[in-house]
C-alpha cells in the first residue's frame, strides 16, 4: 500500500519557475496544467494553481526546496492511502484509494481531482472568514435598525468582501472538469469517481449559497451608505434653507 501526500504551495507560486527548474532537475515533463515527476517508481504532481499531489515518494521537501529558487513554503494538507487492486476502475473507501492501474496518467486523472478538492478547501476557508467577520452587520441591523459603522469603514469592508468574492470567482474554473480529460476521456471515469468521494459538487453548491449570503451583505453595506449619504445631504440642505430664512428674516427686520 502506498501512500498520497499533498502540499499547498504560498501565494508566491511562480509556475514558469517551478516547470524549468522540474525539468532541469528532475525526469519531468509538462502535459497541460501538471508537471509530471517521476523519481524512485513514485510520481509527483504539480498543478498550475499551485498544489502539489506526490504519489508514493519519499524526501517531498527535498523535491520542493529544489522546485523553487528561494526554500519551499508549502504545508501539508491531505494524505490518502492507495492500493494496486483487482477493482474494475476505481474504488474509494475511509480516504484509501482502490485502484486498477498505476501508470502515471491514471494517477494524474485522481489527482486532478484531490488538487481541485484541496483548492475548493482554500475558498471555503476564505467565505468562512468573511461569514465570521460579518456576522455583526446583520445583528446590528436587527438590534439597532442601522448598521453602527462609519462611511469609510463601511466602504472598507465593502471593498474586503469584494474582493474575496472576486477572488473565488475569478477562480471558478479550476473546480471545472480539466481540458486533459478532451484529448483522454478513457480516463474521465477515475477523475469522477475521486471528485464524487470527495463531494466536490455538493461543495461548491454550499459555497455558491454562501457567495448569494455574501452578496446579500455587500447589499445591506451598500444600502446603508447610501442611507448615511441621503441623510447628510438631507442635513445640508435643510441647514442651507435655515440659514437663508434666517438671512429673510434678518433683512426684513432691517
């Protein structure tokens, strides 16, 4: 039985960086959005968006150090077992990995799948955060009628939970199935059957009801900067008629 480990790479992934150094190190080679590595009989994957699946190899630091020109900052999420077996296709049980063949493309076919679910991970983390971080602006709207936040605060949140929301988006197609599976669709059935254990779909239909709750926020935000901005050009403008019938008056009297 061998074993699945999978890293995340930091936000200063450099791809083009990675795939020549992989090259010049390493017996590797790039088929569409995966470096293929292949050392001591086992298999590493890396994906352009920045994972990392190794299949059965030992020393996965030593490899990561050496992918990249400054020491790797990645962290170790997931590990599966899998197994060579009799199995027709594929079957998946307590995060073991039955399988039928151990070539590389069919390893690569599960990866794709472990390296979309672990970067569904990475957004479901950042709409949680955000969630957390709001939760007060909907209290404070039921408790109090308005939303206790400055102009500028309000805009600032605005813009964090825009941006998060941009960031998910923006990214979306990752979670779609790859391009690789048009010119090798014989191995679709490996990539489903991994994605449908990890419940992918269910996942991004939860994290799609969340970006309509985010939505929905970014709404009530807006509506009360415009409520405050409608108020003080409310104020201005009964101040200015004040003043000038104060002015009336004062002329009169003279």
């Amino acid at each position: 039985m061998g074993i699945i480990r999978t890293y995340k790479f930091s936000e200063s992934f450099n791809y083009k960086e990675i795939t020549q150094n992989a090259i010049e190190t390493f017996r590797a080679k790039v088929l569409k959005d995966a470096i293929i590595i292949e050392k001591d009989n086992g298999y590493a994957f890396i994906f352009t968006y920045g994972i990392a699946i190794f299949w059965d190899i030992e020393g996965e630091e030593f490899i990561l150090n050496k992918l990249q020109s400054t020491p790797a900052s990645c962290k170790s999420s997931e590990e599966f077992n899998f197994k060579h077996s009799n199995v027709q296709s594929i079957k998946i049980e307590m995060d073991t990995i039955f399988i039928d063949k151990l070539d590389e493309l069919t390893m690569l076919s599960v990866s794709f799948a472990i390296a979309q679910s672990l970067k569904l991970s990475e957004f479901e983390d950042a709409m949680l955060e955000s969630l957390v971080e709001t939760e007060h602006i909907p209290q404070e709207l039921v408790q109090y009628g308005r939303v206790a936040m400055k102009r500028k605060e309000i805009a600032q949140e605005r813009g964090r939970l825009f941006l998060t929301k941009s960031r998910i988006y923006l990214h979306f197609e990752l979670l779609d199935t790859p391009e690789f599976f048009w010119e090798y669709p014989e191995l679709e059935g490996y990539y489903l059957a991994t994605r449908k254990y990890l419940e992918i779909q269910p996942r991004i239909e939860i994290l799609n009801r969340k970006l309509n709750i985010l939505q929905e926020i970014l709404g009530i935000l807006a509506d009360e900067q415009h409520h405050k901005y409608s108020s003080l050009l409310e104020w201005i403008i009964i101040i200015l008629i004040a003043f000038e019938i104060i002015i009336f008056i004062f002329n009169e009297l003279l």
